[in-house]
C-alpha cells in the first residue's frame, strides 16, 4: 500500500489512470493543425512515450507581443540501453537531427540522444524514423523504469559488453507492455478488448525510476545517484553478482528543505541469476509503497525515508522469497572517461572523443555533427555514449586508426588532449532556452564561464588538476550537480547556488556553500580555495578531498538520519 494512500492522489495520478494505458487524446491532439501544441494532459502523457513539449523561452516575450502563441517545438528523447549505437542508426539519427530537429544532436548524462526543435507536424514521421532505425522512445521518459544506464569503459572491453548486456536484458524485461505506443506513432493495429500491464498496472510508478551498472573501479555512471544501482563484482574475470544499491536520486526544489539529492544505500548482494527478480522487485514495492499524492515526494529515496530502509527490504526480500546475501568488498577510483585511444581485446581500439556539454553541432572550427556523420560512414564497429556526455568510437581495426585520427582532427573532434582537465570533466544540462523547468543558464553558460576558471586554476599553478565541474541550470539535477567538486545549481538568471566537495568517484555529495550568488561572487568565492588547494594539497588529493579535509566544507551527510513516520 502506498504511504500516501490515506491522502488524496495528484492529478497527475488520475490523468494515468483515465489515459488507456498511454493514450489520453495524443492522437487527436497531434491531428489538429489550429495550434502548434497539444494539451497539457497529453503533453503529461507524452512523456511517457519519450518526448516533452518544449517553447523556445528567448522567443516568448516577442511572441507575446505580437499576439502570437509560443514558438511551440518537442524534445524527442531515445531509449538506448547502454548507449551503443551502430554507424547506420547513428547516420539514422543524424538525418534525423538535420532533417526534422534543430540541426544539431545531444548526448545526454544518460547514454542516449535527444532531438530539439521538432515540430507537431513533424514529431510522428521523427519517431517512425526512430523506429525504422531499429530503436525507440518509448519510457525514455515519465514514470517509469528510464534508459538504463551502463559502464562504457573502452580498457576493459569485455566488462563492457558484460555491462550493456545487462543493460539490455533489464530495459526489455521493465518496459512498459501497452501498445499505445505502436498505435500512435506506427499505425499498429488497435487492440480490442482488455489489454494490462503486467508489472506496471494502469497507473504506472509515482515518479522516474532510473538504474544503472558500474564496474569498478570506475564510477562513470554515478551508480549512488540511481534509484537502483548495480555494481558489478568481478573475481578472475568471472562476474559473481552485482551488489545492490537502492533510493539514489538528485532532485530537489528550492527553498524546501523536505526535497534534497540523496546516494543509493547499498542493501545486499545478488547472483546474476537473481538479478531480473531483484530489479523488478524493488520496482514493484516502489510502485506499491510510493507517494501517489505529492509528486516532490515521489521518488523511491523518499519511500525509503519515509517507511525506512529496513522496512522496504524486509518487504522486497518477502516478495523475492530468499534473502539478499551480504555486500561485497568493491573500490571505485574514478567518475570520469578516459579520453584518446585505448586498446582493447583482439586488437581492436577504442578512441574516447570529448564533447562539450553532450552537444553535436558544427559551430566554427568544431564541426562534431559533420565531423562524426563522416567517422559513421567509414567506420565498421560501434559507438557508446557515456553518462559524461561523451562518445567513444569502439571496436576500431588498428589499421583504421589513422584515417579516424584524420577525421578527427579535419573536424576539431581531437581537442581532447588539449583541453584542460577542468574542461574534460565539465557536464552541463540543456537548460535555457529549451527547458521549461531551467532557473538560469547552463549548456550556453560553460563555454563562457570554463575560460574563467582555466585562467584562474592557471595562476595558481593548477592548469593540470583534474576538478569534476558540474552546471545545472534548476535544481533537478540532471547533470547530477549535487556530485561536482565544483557546482553551480541555477536560481535566477545569472544566479547560482554555488555547492563544493563532492569527490571523483560518486560516492560523497558536495555542500552549499554560498547561495544565489553572480558569476563575479562565483569567482571570489573560489579564487582563495584554489590558492589554498595549491599550497596545502597532499599527493594527488583532489579538490572536493581537499576542501572536506581542511575544512573548508563539512562532510556531508548522505541520507538524513531520522525515519519519518
């Protein structure tokens, strides 16, 4: 039973419901040529089939005047699970960018891409493209399990393929079974009579429900930022099982001290013949026990807050039927991609490629849209997005190596060893103009403030030190603010909650350390940590370590510690 079952639903809970499994009016909305838009129930539901209604907001106030409705345009977001993507779906989905979107492709923090830009009447063919090119949008977002996330390390090829397999096996048993999706957007035959969905039910999960696998040593999927993390144990190249991690998430509303991020909780660990049961149990109770009445509450970290971390394994080990056995011993030592090339098993290669804030476009000497539509058209293995916004051209003949280096340097795709590592490790969201929900700045913002800091860590000797920057321009956390050494969570525009002292390896949160401030405070703010952090560092201690051990911010605490009753 849900924890909210005494209080009344949201509305959003009763537009589930009446929808039919997914459909609402979408259909009839996407028929009527008056408007630009559909209606905000459908727009609700639309989600759930992997688009959002989007205006552009630097258009709204001349639009106003001039008495027209916004300037009304979709995001259209894939589900790819563990982010592989072969040259043909990658030339698919760059015809699509070109032909039906903005002309450019974004690589988000969670493997996949998203399409900007497309308009109502075009937002059908984009998805019968998508689905031509054997891929999909359906749960990519809305309450349900999202795209699940996988290591994409290139060093370690096999780990990899392990991971994504895994990856794949999840997302295809917790997709939703309703044949909306093929109705609306493939002209598929409509079902007659009752149709269910077996896991979900007619209502779906209270809120998002995001998993991922990570293979240590790297963290590079944030596991402790999942509602269910998976972290894989590995002995003499043999995969064991996966520890289990639950209630990690990053959102959280200013001003509401009830709303925050919190890491996973660790909870036990799982054989690989297990794991299906486990990861549909713990959706399930979430279904069950999560808050149906407020939304801000809704996520599995608040059930686990609420009933108690004890009290939901208790129930998800009565459903499972055995218990989780202990965790086991893991170490992760870093978050981040390693860029260049690497080289993997059978003499195949695999070239990191840094892209700024997730963004393919051809914008002055950095052509990466162009620049990676010609690398597809010659190259014979895969690509993986990573969860850092970044691509990596994977399973490369060692005789195709210096035509893919030549392309990359035609293009300016081979920037990521010069960049500097602050500018590496950087991972903004989209945020203005296109987000609905972005306070400030963010994507626009990072090629502004990044020289700043570059020239700032430069006069204190620290050109070189690898600082994990993370912008977000609302407090929802879709660049996962809330784990940056450095962050700047958006208030206002041109104003940011400046947060510090995460670590790089995902597994402490960063601080508030001064609020609603400009970008001149940003950098007077930091400019003696720096100084500090130059002078008093141990040997290769990085900066949000630096900052918790000298004091300059207090250790956080990860989850609170008192169960709400």
């Amino acid at each position: 039973m849900s924890e909210s079952a005494s209080l009344p639903l949201s509305e959003m809970e009763r537009i589930k419901a009446a929808s039919r499994l997914l459909r609402g009016t979408i259909a009839q909305g996407l028929a009527d040529p008056v408007t630009g838009a559909i209606s905000d129930e459908d727009n609700k539901l639309l989600k759930f089939h992997g688009s959002y209604q989007q205006d552009d907001r630097d258009l709204r106030d001349e639009r106003r005047r001039q008495k027209l409705e916004p300037a009304y345009a979709f995001m259209i977001r894939a589900r790819l699970p563990g982010g592989v993507v072969t040259p043909a779906q990658w030339l698919a989905f760059d015809r699509i960018a070109t032909e039906h979107a903005n002309g450019t492709l974004r690589i988000t923090t969670r493997q996949t891409f998203q399409w900007h830009g497309v308009i109502k009447r075009r937002l059908k063919p984009t998805l019968r493209a998508i689905h031509d090119a054997l891929a999909t949008t359906i749960a990519a977002c809305g309450d349900v399990v999202r795209t699940v996330v996988s290591s994409a390390n290139p060093e370690v090829p096999e780990t990899h393929a392990l991971a994504y397999a895994w990856a794949a096996k999840l997302s295809e048993h917790l997709e939703p079974q309703t044949r909306a999706y093929h109705e609306i957007w493939l002209d598929g035959e409509k079902v007659a009579g009752d149709e269910h969905e077996p896991l979900y039910g007619p209502t779906y999960l209270p809120r998002k429900f995001k998993i991922g696998l990570a293979i240590p040593p790297l963290n590079d999927v944030d596991v402790f930022a999942q509602d269910l993390g998976l972290i894989a144990i590995i002995e003499a190249d043999q995969l064991l099982g996966f520890n289990v991690a639950i209630g990690g998430g990053m959102g959280a509303s200013h001003g509401d001290p009830t709303t925050y991020p919190r890491l996973a909780s660790v909870i036990g660990f799982a054989t690989p013949e297990q794991l299906i049961a486990v990861a549909e149990g713990v959706v399930s109770v979430q279904r069950d026990w999560g808050n149906r009445s407020e939304r801000k509450h809704a996520r599995l970290k608040y059930t686990l807050d609420h009933r108690g971390l004890e009290a939901f394994v208790a129930e998800l080990e009565s459903r499972l039927g055995f218990a989780l056995a202990p965790a086991r011993p893991y170490a992760f030592e870093h978050n981040g991609d390693r860029y260049g090339w690497v080289e993997g098993e059978g003499g195949r290669w695999h070239l990191t490629l840094h892209i700024e804030a997730g963004r393919l476009a051809d914008v002055g000497a950095v052509r990466s849209l162009s620049g990676l539509r010609e690398v597809a058209k010659v190259h014979t293995g895969t690509f993986r997005m990573t969860c850092n916004q970044n691509v990596i051209v994977a399973d490369v003949a060692a005789a195709d190596r210096a035509r893919i280096d030549a392309l990359a340097a035609e293009y300016g795709l081979d920037g990521y060893d010069r960049a500097s590592p602050i500018r590496r490790h950087a991972v903004a969201c989209v945020a203005l103009p296109t987000c609905g929900l972005a306070m400030a700045e963010s994507e626009r913002y990072l090629p502004h403030l990044l020289p700043k800091l570059e020239a700032q860590l430069d006069r204190h000797g620290l050109a070189d030190a690898p600082i994990l920057l993370r912008l977000s321009g609302c407090p929802n956390g879709c660049s996962r603010p809330y784990l940056g050494e450095i962050a700047l969570v958006g208030r206002a525009p041109g104003r940011y909650d400046l947060r510090l002292g995460a670590d790089f390896r995902g597994q402490r949160l960063n601080r508030l350390y001064r609020e609603n401030i400009d970008e001149a405070a940003i950098l007077a703010a930091l400019d003696p940590l720096f100084a500090r952090y130059a002078a008093e560092r141990g040997v290769a201690e990085g900066f949000g370590d630096f900052l918790v051990r000298s004091g300059a911010v207090t250790a956080p605490v990860a989850i609170p510690l008192e169960v709400i009753a």
